[in-house]
C-alpha cells in the first residue's frame, strides 16, 4: 500500500512540476525578419579604421542586446562609402519602436569617430540568402520616378534575377523609410576568384537576357564589402 500511495504522489508530483513549468514557460516566436535597416558609416578625412571600428562592433552588439533579431557588420573595400556598412534584422515596425522607444538619452558627450551616415529602413523581398558570407556585393539601383510602384519593382526583379541566379542566391531590399528611393541588393562570395566567376555570370545573364530592355534605371552602383566578425 504504502508503495502505491508513493507511486501516485510521484505521478501527480510530476504532473504539477510539467503543469507548472508549461504555464510559466515563455516560448519566442520564430523571427520572420519581414524589415531590416541598412546603415552606411563614413570615415572622417585623415582617420583610421581601428578607432571606428571597434565602435562599430560594441555598436551592433548592442543593436542585438536591445532587440533586434540579428546584425552584422561590413567594411568597404571597393566602392562609393569608404567605410562600414551595417545590417539589423527584425519583423515589424511594432518592434522597431518597442527597441527604440525602450533606449535611454544619447550621450552628447561621447565622440563621433564617423564623419557622415545614412540609415534605411527597408522592406525585405526576397532573403535567399541565409548566412553572411565573408564578402558580399552591395548593389543599388535607383529607377526613373516617372515609373509607378509596381513598374519599378517589375525592373528592379528583372535585374535582381540576375544577380541572384549567378550568385547562386542574393537578399532583396525595397525602400521603406530613408533618405533615397532605392531598391537593394547583396550576394556573397567566398573570395575574389569566386567574385570573378559570379561577376562574369552576371555580365553573360545580362548581355543575354536585358541589353535590349529599357528599365529606366537613373542610377546604380555595386560596393564590395569584407565581413568583420563580432565576437
């Protein structure tokens, strides 16, 4: 008897703890990572990377700790920006303003080691791009404003089609919030001689598929970008 009564405290014992546990237990929804924003850091005239790079990397460590989903760091090594360029992944502008609206006053005295930046908030259209690669491809394209919505976002797929069949997958960014009205795109590659075979994909995909196609493309610049790791 007295082995069946301390089965059953057992059984019901363990019953409440899994009962318990189960109320208390707060499960995170997968991130859908729909948004990102893209930011562009210049570095001042006479500086040195190292200062404003180690800004940087405590800078995204921090974006993480308050709330967004995930983010990386790049740093230009041909291109327009010759300087960082960074990413932070998250869902909705629900979440973006619970990070922003939960950060404390800025410090107007702490130093700025950047000499000029840009932030965008983006759409993400398409991320078959899962992994940060080592290297990636920053590609813009800005189309004529005499397009409607729907007419820019049929050239700028045109063109992403491109780039993401010979990358073998790139991440597409549409203007949400910003100081331009720009589509975007990256691809990665693993290293220059991997660059030149995809970057010779794009040129023969191009040449056969759009040479003769009007997108009404006013402007456009592709920036080679090398990861820094943020442990």
């Amino acid at each position: 008897m007295k082995n069946i009564l301390l089965t059953t405290l057992l059984v019901f014992g363990s019953m409440s703890f899994a009962m318990h546990h189960e109320k208390d237990e707060v499960v995170k929804p997968e991130p859908t990572n729909k948004m990102a924003l893209l930011s562009t850091y210049e570095l001042g005239k006479g500086s040195s990377y190292g200062a404003l790079q180690r800004e940087m990397i405590q800078y995204q460590k921090d974006q993480v700790e308050s709330g967004f989903n995930a983010c990386g760091l790049y740093k230009h090594e041909f291109g327009s920006i010759r300087g960082f360029y960074t990413y932070c992944y998250f869902n909705d502008l629900e979440q973006f303003a619970s990070i922003m609206d939960s950060r404390g006053p800025a410090n107007l005295n702490e130093r700025q080691n950047f000499a000029s930046h840009t932030d965008h908030i983006v759409n993400v259209q398409e991320r078959n791009m899962l992994v940060a690669p080592p290297y990636v491809v920053y590609v813009k394209y800005v189309f004529a404003s005499s397009l409607s919505i729907n007419e820019a976002d049929a050239a700028a797929r045109q063109i992403f089609d491109v780039y993401n069949t010979a990358f073998g997958g790139c991440n597409m960014f549409g203007h949400y919030w910003g100081p331009e009205n720009a589509t975007y795109f990256t691809c990665g590659y693993e290293s220059y001689s991997d660059f030149a075979v995809k970057s010779g994909k794009v040129s023969e995909i191009m040449v056969a598929n759009l040479a003769d196609v009007s997108l009404n493309v006013v402007s456009h610049s592709d920036d080679l970008l090398s990861k820094i790791d943020l442990n």
